[in-house]
C-alpha cells in the first residue's frame, strides 16, 4: 500500500495526542495531576495540538475537502465514520476539562467527569482508527488480530512520553504511574509489534491468483501481459511494495529508536535529576517518534493488496 | 445509507451483473473502449484522463482486460480476463464508506457513487479486493462500474440498446448482461451449463458476477497444416507444386 505522508502523519500525530488526552483524562480523574495552570494549559494545548494537526492532516488526503463534514454521517456502518464522530466528540469533553484545569485552576469535582469522557473519547477514537484498517480482508496484513492492540499502545506510549516531557519542562513531579508504567507499556508494545510481524510473515495466503482468476489450479496461472502500459491509480495506490532487505533494515530502526532507546532512558528516569531528565526524555521522546513514523510507513508500505493478483502477484 | 440493504429491503430485488466468457473473449479490448466512451459522455461523465496526449497517459477505466497464461506445454492457453465491478451481494466498498456516497440499490444490486457525496478518501478502493474502483484524477472521486444504469432503463433508447456498453460492442459475444437472481435468465442458464463461477470468494464478498470457464481444447485436434510442401494430385495443386520447384532452384 502506499505510505501517504498524509495518512502517516494524521495516524502518529493523532495518536501521541489521543494517548496523552488518555493519559490526562484518566490522571486527572484520579487527582494524580498537578493543578497547576501553566501545566494544564501547555499539557492539554499540546495534546489537542497534536490531535488536530493529524487531523487537519488527514483532510490533505482528501479529493474533496469540503466534504469531509459529510464523514461524520454513516457511523452505523463504517469505522472511518465512527473514527470522524469519535474525533469531533472528544474535543468537547477535552475543552472542558482544559478550560477547568486552566481558567478555574482546578481538577476535582465536576471536572471529573469531564476527564473521564476524555480519556474514554480518546481510547474510542483510536480503536475506530484501528479497525478502518483492522476491518479491510483486502489486505490480510492488516486484517490482523495485532492491528488493534498496536495502535492503542503506540497511541499510549507516545502520548506517555509527550507528556513525561511536560513534567519535567514544568519542574513537577510526574506522578508514579506515568513514570513507572512507562517502561512497561513500551515493552508490552515492542511484544505487541514483534507478534504482528511475525504473525504477518507467516501467515497462509488469503487469496492466490488461482482463486483471483478460476484459471485453474496454483502455480498454473501466470501474467501475461498488463492490461495497461501506463501506471494508474490502482498500481500507485495499492502496488507500492518495499523490498525485504529494506524492510527488515527499517524494522530494526523502528526497534532501536521506538522501543529501545526510549525503555533504556525511561528507566533510568526515576534516578535522574530534573536537569538530566527533561533533555533526556526529550530525547527518547522525539526519538520514539520517529520510531513510530518508521513503523507507519512499514505499515503501509509491507502491506499487498489483493488487487496485486491481477499484476504479477503469486499470493497475497 | 451505506448500511447494506437488509434482506427484506432485497426480497424479491434482482441481482444484476455481468457474464464473461473467458472462452471466446479475444482480448480486443473493445469493451474497455465502449466503456471509457460512454461512461465519459454519459450521464456520470466525464470519466476523466490527465495528460491524454502527452507522455504519460493516465485516467480513471471501469473496465480492464488482463492476459494470463494458463497450464503447459501443448496443453497450455492464454486467457483474457475483462475485469470490472462484480456488484456483490457483501459489498465491503459501500459498508466502508463514510459520507453516504457508496450504496447498494435494492431492487436490482447495482452498486453506485454518489459523486456529489463523495469526498475523495479512497476507503472503498481499498476495501474491494478486485480493484473495480478507480479514482477520477481529474474530478477527484471514486469511479466504478454503474452497469451503464443510464442505458439499461434509459427509455429513450431501442430495446436492444439497452444493455450495458460493454456488452452491446463486444464483436465476439463474449459478454452476457442479465439478473442472476431469476433462474430462468440467460445468465442463470449459461451459469448452469458451462460452470459459471465468481472470484476471489474467500474474502466474503459473495460477487453477483460470474465468469464462464474456458472451454477444453479437444485432444483429437489435427496438427494444424503447414504450407512447406505443396502435395495435391489435382492438376492446379501439380502446376503450383512445379512453379515452386522451378522458383526454389
């Protein structure tokens, strides 16, 4: 599949920014946050910020941007939809909760509730990501059990670091959940990951293009000639392919940046002073980010249509 | 909208869609041109091309022909597969589509875009395994198979006329239009009679569409003649037969 930049950058944006609204939400409704103002502000700024340049992002992708609106309208039956309507209601919750935390300085209270419907806003939008591709059996590699725990977790950690950075710019003491939970949650996801890719190369083939044409059994049915000299948008949209060499190179980038520099400094953390700390977790957390776009873009770019049957493919 | 039409909504409704002989199918890409002709200048045109005329040529078809090989040796074919919109009964391009733009009808099973719903993301590309859908470059939303809906009911037309321009330039009789639903339609019968069967069906798709099988070549075909020695006993064969020798000499 073609690894738009739109798509990528709308996916890992909104996701760090949905993991932080969740991890703001559900502090905040366990008073663990601070409530300071200038914290509340720059935290719930810089998620929300996050969270609309994705989705801003994402409207790129689009050949007809002033009908993006009309997306919020079949959530009965399809996930982008239930994505768009899951995007545009968490917002209300997340302002509220900022405007408690910035302008009435507090968080307790009523305010909670508003927490609480953030961070579950935030965890629906994200699964509603997930399964648009979750969903596709065109493309079996993301017609994976792995798709969803992937991306909440990815979602979890990026948001989780973001946020770590913000405690320490600040001088507050992140709380020890946060900062202890981290670790822990980037293993888990780095576990996740090594299942999905696992599961992915070894999985049986969906369809072959014996099934894709009836012309006989597997093996005797090959290409002949393409129906097209020109290239097209299904080819350009659906046959990009990287090769395995390169895939397994940006794999090991998506390791070393994503999941082990980051586990390396987020356990050394809690034993850092705040002048260590704050360009340490700066660090991990634009390296994890990177790491992060890496993944996206393998993604998208290990992933075969099964279009590509009628192109060449053997198997998809 | 994009909900699937429920089965009481498709009681009784007709499930219209092509038949494609792969048999008789020469591969003269007529069909696409028809296609791209009609679907341009029609109702739901202009079905668009960028750069037509320069170097690279590239628009949106409802309608491809692929060549594939087939077995070995003697025994070996090449097959030409017109591929367009299989209008499925499980159709995931129209569950996938968020603006309302994709549906499926319910009385005859005709799957369309709603161009001026559609807001270009491309979702329900990617949701159709067989690639039937395509990308308007030009008026930037998704273009599909409308089994020429403009001409099938288009009163204003002859009666034979109204089939879909695929099926009305094949020069080869290769195309069949007709509802599968009914099991006394032409369709249905050839379905039943040549072994019709659809594609791709392990991804739950359950394609309306079918295509007939290519036919066995009979293994008592006769090595086909060569013009190396001209043989005849009649006296026009002779007379060539010595001209040959006097010329080869």
């Amino acid at each position: 599949m073609h690894p738009a930049l739109s798509i990528i950058l709308f996916t890992t944006s909104s996701g760090a920014g949905y993991g932080m609204l969740f991890l703001i939400g559900s502090t905040a409704a366990l008073d663990l946050l601070p409530a300071s103002r200038g914290f509340g502000l720059a935290a719930t700024a810089l998620a929300l910020g996050f969270v609309t340049f994705g989705l801003v992002s994402s409207v790129f992708h689009l050949g007809h941007p002033e009908r993006a609106w009309r997306a919020l309208s079949q959530w009965r039956s399809s996930w982008l939809s239930r994505e768009a309507v899951a995007a545009a209601a968490s917002y209300l919750p997340a302002l509220v909760l900022a405007l408690g935390w910035t302008v009435a300085g507090e968080i307790g209270g009523v305010w909670r509730l508003a927490a609480l419907l953030t961070a579950v806003g935030a965890v629906a939008t994200v699964f509603c990501t997930a399964m648009i591709y979750r969903s596709l059996r065109a493309i079996p590699r993301w017609h994976s059990p792995w798709t969803v725990p992937g991306y909440l977790l990815y979602a979890l950690i990026t948001g989780g670091i973001w946020l770590l950075v913000l405690f320490y710019l600040f001088g507050e003491t992140p709380p020890t959940p946060l900062l202890h939970g981290l670790p822990s949650a980037v293993i888990a996801t780095w576990l996740v990951q090594a299942a999905a890719w696992k599961w992915a190369d070894g999985a049986p083939a969906t369809a072959t293009v014996a099934s894709a044409t009836g012309l006989g059994p597997p093996g005797a049915v090959r290409l002949l000639d393409p129906p097209h000299s020109e290239s097209n948008y299904l080819l350009r949209e659906m046959a990009f392919q990287i090769g395995r060499k390169h895939a397994r190179k940006l794999r090991r980038v998506t390791v070393l940046s994503a999941f082990a520099l980051p586990l390396a400094i987020g356990l050394l953390l809690p034993f850092a002073s705040r002048l260590v700390a704050l360009p340490a977790s700066f660090l991990a957390a634009l390296s994890m980010s990177l790491g992060v776009v890496v993944q996206r873009w393998l993604f998208f770019a290990e992933a075969r249509h099964t279009v590509t049957l009628y192109y060449g493919a053997e198997t998809v | 909208m994009t909900s699937l039409p429920n089965p009481e909504e498709r009681a009784g409704g007709r499930s219209l869609a092509l038949l494609v002989d792969l048999d008789t199918c020469v591969g003269c890409h007529a069909c696409a041109v028809n296609c791209k002709e009609w679907n341009t200048g029609g109702r739901f045109g202009p079905l668009s091309d960028r750069d037509a005329y320069g170097a690279r040529p590239e628009g949106a078809w409802l309608n491809r022909i692929h060549s594939f090989e087939t077995g070995e040796g003697e025994a070996g074919r090449t097959v030409y597969f017109p591929k367009n919109c299989y209008h499925c009964e499980q159709a995931p391009c129209v569950t996938v589509c968020p603006t309302g733009a994709s549906y499926k009808r319910p009385e005859d099973g005709i799957v369309l875009v709603a161009e001026d719903l559609c807001m270009g993301c491309g979702l329900c590309a990617w949701a159709c395994p067989y690639g039937a859908r395509e990308m308007d470059p030009v008026e930037q939303v998704m273009r599909k198979c409308t089994l020429c809906i403009d001409r099938i009911y288009n009163e204003e037309l002859e009666e034979i006329d109204r089939v879909p321009a695929c099926v009305a330039t094949c020069p080869a009789g290769a195309r069949h239009f007709g509802d599968f639903a009914d099991p006394d339609s032409e369709v249905s019968r050839l379905v039943r009679e040549r072994g019709g069967f659809a594609v791709m069906e392990e991804l739950g798709t359950a394609p309306t569409a079918r295509y007939l099988p290519p036919r066995r070549r009979s293994p008592a075909a006769p090595s086909p003649p060569t013009a190396e020695e001209p043989e005849s006993e009649e006296p026009v064969g002779r007379l060539l037969a010595w001209v040959d020798r006097m010329l080869s000499d």
